[in-house]
C-alpha cells in the first residue's frame, strides 16, 4: 500500500505508537463488513484490530486529503468526547475545517 516509498512503509515505532494508543482493540461487537479487519477475537469477545490493514487505511486517508487543493474543503466531525480533542489538533495542523460535539 505504501506505493514503494520507504517512508510510507510501517515502521516498529508506528506499530508502538498505535498499541501505546490501543488503536487495537475493538469492541466485542462486529458486522461482517468488518470481520475482514479483525485479526483476532480474545476469550472475553473484544475483537484485536489489524494493524497493517489499519495503517493501509490511514495511509490511504492521508493520500485522499493531501490530493485536496484547499484544505478548507476538508470537514473532519466528531460527535465523541473522547475523540473531540484529536479531531481539533488535526484540524488546526492541516488548517480544514472541524466539527467537533453534538451539531444540529
């Protein structure tokens, strides 16, 4: 997915990174669109997210919004509390455009 650029392919501190920030672990919920992501389901039902495929999907995102001309056409939207900050940062850094709560 990294297109044969050395700087795209995942390294072993991206692979840290996403642990430390337990981008793994799912919830004990799946549909089947989704069992393709899954690597594993532990003893308790909480399914263990691919990594690799997860890094191909981020890459594939970043590629999405870098081919965007102004950054202002970009929305990025979160209704959850604990993703609200994320959301804010990313939008101040690219310079898009941000939702981030409840919107009507």
């Amino acid at each position: 997915m990294s297109g044969g650029v050395d700087c795209l392919a995942i390294t072993e501190d991206d692979i840290t990174k996403m642990l430390a920030a337990t981008t793994h672990i799912g919830s004990d919920n799946s549909e089947t669109t989704m069992e393709q992501y899954i690597f594993k389901k532990k003893t308790n039902g909480i399914n263990i997210i691919n990594l690799k495929k997860t890094w191909e999907k981020l890459l594939l995102a970043a590629r999405a919004i870098a081919a965007i001309e102004n950054p202002q056409d970009v929305y990025v939207v979160t209704t959850r509390p604990t993703t609200q900050r994320a959301v804010l940062k990313f939008a101040r850094y690219v310079g898009c455009s941000s939702i981030a709560g409840r919107f009507t």
